[in-house]
C-alpha cells in the first residue's frame, strides 16, 4: 500500500524509550536473520520452523516454547520492505499510545495484541502448518488503540503514485489504510485467500477490545482542540 504516513499532527514532549526500543531490537534480529542465513546457506523461511510461532505446533510442544517462540516471532520479518514499512507505522502511532499507557504496559499491550494476531492465525489456519513471523499483529493492534483514543487527531501522509501529501483524520487514514490492505495486497480475499490477513485481523480486534476495557478505569484523553500546539 503506497500512502504512508510521516506524522500526527501536533508537537509532544514525551520520549517513546519503550517504541524506540522495539524498534532498534527489530532491526537487531533482522541483522540475525542475515547472519543465520549466511551460516546455514539457506533461505530464512526455511529456518523459521526453528525460530517462530508453527501454527501446527500448538498442543504439541511446551507451552515455555509456544511463549518464546511466539515473542520472537514479533521481532522477525522476511524482507527489509516489512521491517521498515512496519516500524514506519509504529513511529508514527506508537508514541501516543505509549504516552497513555507508560512505557512498561505499552510494551505489555504490545506483546499481548501480538499474541492476538497469533491466536487469530492458529484459529482460523484450517489445520496447516504456518510459521508466523512479523509485527503486524502487534502493529494493528497499536493502530487500533490509536483509532479509539484519538479518533480525529490529523494524520499527515504521502501518496507517491500522486506526488502529494495530506492530512486527514486519524479513523478516516487507518479505515482507507486497513481497506485498501485488505482489498488489494496479495492474498487478499479478492485472490480467495484469507490466510496472511488473520494475523492483522486478530490483532487489531484484540488492541480494540484491550482499549475498551482500559479505558473503563482510565478515562480517555479530551481531544485537543487546538493539535498544532504542545500536546503534552
């Protein structure tokens, strides 16, 4: 999908230490990857079955290796191009996110709408064996938090097929983005395949309820009405 986001309109003082850190740990074991493929001479999906979370391996292995397995899997991706495009997103919504919850219980929201994604994948993977690696589950789940806390905070994005950016509101921006992924990336249900999507799916419902119920103890923030000012 070619309408990336660059930033949310409006200036904070908050440091994402916990965001900063999921993302230099992201790029760490990518540079694993490359260092593990060049040892072994073989591509890394063919390594994953001994790295991450195999759908198939669920009631079979132990539960510790279900969990850690299941961690790393969030910090593992096939391409550069998923990497980068995922903690794109995660610079742009996590922050905020983070400044709500504090940096240890975004870190735990983090890994728990992960898991969500996970579950959603081993529910509905029809009894075949996937290695499931990337943090779109996780992603999803943040942008799904974000969606309920800051419904019309100004997103600023840029199309490069048109040359231009915009700003447009934060649940106008994920709804087209969620859309436009689900519609017409490959293996979208317009090619009859479900599969890639449930890891997104699960993690985004899981993010969404996660924030319903937080935001039963703890109110959500007022919208500012004016966001080019200090939001802090």
């Amino acid at each position: 999908m070619a309408i990336r986001p660059f930033r949310i309109v409006g200036r904070s003082q908050f440091r994402p230490y916990a965001t900063f850190g999921i993302l230099i740990l992201s790029l760490l074991f990518f540079v694993w990857e490359i260092i593990i493929t060049s040892a072994n001479g073989l591509p890394i999906e063919q390594l994953y079955d001994h790295y991450t979370l195999v759908t198939c391996h669920v009631g079979h292995v132990p539960l510790t290796e279900i969990i850690i397995d299941g961690v790393r899997s969030l910090f593992l991706h096939l391409t550069f191009l998923e990497l980068v495009t995922n903690m794109l997103f995660l610079w742009v919504f996590g922050p905020a996110v983070e400044q709500f919850l504090g940096h240890r219980r975004y870190l735990a929201f983090y890994i728990a709408v992960g898991f969500g994604g996970h579950l959603a994948s081993i529910l509905f993977s029809g009894g075949n064996c996937a290695a499931l690696a990337g943090s779109s589950g996780s992603v999803a789940g943040v942008l799904a938090a974000f969606l309920f806390l800051y419904p019309l905070r100004r997103v600023e994005a840029f199309v490069p097929m048109l040359g231009r950016g915009f700003s447009i509101p934060a649940f106008l921006y994920i709804l087209i983005f969620i859309g436009a992924a689900f519609l017409m990336d490959d293996g979208g249900p317009l090619s009859g395949n479900l599969a890639p999507f449930w890891d997104e799916i699960g993690g985004f419902v899981s993010g969404f309820v996660i924030f319903f119920v937080v935001t039963l103890f703890k109110a959500a923030p007022k919208a500012n009405p004016f966001p080019t000012l200090d939001d802090d």
